[in-house]
C-alpha cells in the first residue's frame, strides 16, 4: 500500500519561503514576474510593486506572498516557472530534477521587467518642502515665461522677507483630482506651478500688470 503523502503547491512553496527569499537574485524575480505576469498568474500591478522592492530578498519575499494569497493554481505556476527560468536553484531547493517543459509554458520573458518599463515604480512622500517649478512624472513639460518688471517684483517681495502666499495658494494643482492611481502625499508645503502625473504640460506667463494686481500691503502685527 502506497503511504506517499502529496504536498499540495502552495504548502510546497510556503516550506520553500526562506530558501528561496535568500537565493532568488533580482534578476531571477524580476523575469519570473514578467513571466507569471504575462500569464495572467499575477497582475501588471503586482509586477511593479515586486520590481519596486528596495532588495533582492525582499522582491523574492514580495512575488510569494503574492503567490501564496492566490492559491495552489499560482503555486503550481511559480514552481514551473522556476523550474524553467532556473533549473538549478529549483533541483538545490526542492531535491527533485526540473522536469518542465517550456511548450507548457508559453510565457518565459527574456527581458527585466524593469528594463521592459525603462523605470522602476516608486511611492513619493513629499513634507514640508517648498517647490518652485517642479515636475514629477514621464514625458512631462514645463514652460514658464516671466518679462523683467515681474522679476524685479519678485526680487523687491523677497527682500521684505513677504511670502507669495496668496499666488501659491491659486497656482496649486489638486493632485487628487487628476490623479488617483499614485500614490502622492504633501504636508504643509509652499509649491509653485507643480506637474504630477504623467503626459501632463503647463505654460505660466506672468506680466507687470499681473504682478501689481497680486501685491498686498504687508500686514502690520502689533
């Protein structure tokens, strides 16, 4: 009477959990997220937030615990995938050949994701700064025109230490409104003609006239 005991995938992945976070290069987790991520086992999302990982053991932990929460199907898929992208570490973790074969695996990609996406995905935390003409995004412009009377005014408003409150405050861009996929934070911040988001462009074109209609008498504190 056979007693062999069958371990499903995801049991068998969670026992390899340590061996693996530690051997895995970045290479490694980065070709088998395209991979998996090509075949529909996780998703271009979840791709990018593995290859955004700081460390190669910590984008390995990241793509099997994504794996992990998607059941044994996805188990299974990660250990052939494995088995094809790198036979060795497979026999080495698990004591058994790589008997796969790739025309069951029709999505091995060859390129880093990170080099398909020529960037790696970021979260950007923006506190207490103050920006002046700044652009965060891809295949952003920024074209600012100022003639010299309004220089001079700027010039004249920084040497009585007055601070353009009131233009920053009609120059913000609402990031919530035009962006909801990134995740982009700001505190307490003095910015001036910001672009967040990607394919975005703004042309500001200030005149003397422009500059004496904002100018306020400083206020007396007593």
């Amino acid at each position: 009477m056979d007693s062999t005991v069958v371990i499903s995938p995801d049991k068998q992945l969670q026992r390899y959990f340590g061996s693996l976070s530690k051997c895995m290069t970045g290479y490694l987790v980065e070709r088998m997220s395209s991979c998996l991520s090509r075949s529909h086992t996780i998703t271009a999302y979840e791709a990018q937030i593995i290859t955004s990982q700081p460390t190669d053991m910590q984008k390995a932990s990241r793509l099997m615990q994504i794996v992990i929460k998607k059941g044994q199907s996805a188990c299974s898929s990660f250990l052939a995938c494995l088995g094809i992208c790198d036979p060795v570490l497979y026999e080495n973790v698990t004591g058994f050949p790589a008997q796969f074969n790739e025309e069951d695996h029709q999505h091995v990609e060859q390129v880093p994701l990170s080099e398909k996406l020529q960037f790696t995905p970021c979260i950007i935390n923006i506190k207490n700064s103050s920006l002046t003409n700044c652009i965060i995004g891809n295949n952003n412009r920024q074209c600012i025109t100022c003639d010299q009377h309004s220089l001079l005014a700027q010039n004249d408003a920084s040497d009585v230490n007055e601070m353009p409150d009131i233009q920053s405050s009609d120059q913000l861009i609402p990031v919530q409104d035009t962006i909801s996929v990134n995740s982009v934070h700001m505190e307490r911040s003095n910015i001036e003609y910001v672009i967040i988001g990607d394919h975005n462009s703004m042309t500001v074109t200030e005149n003397s006239e422009a500059e004496e209609d904002t100018e306020t008498e400083p206020e007396v504190i007593g």
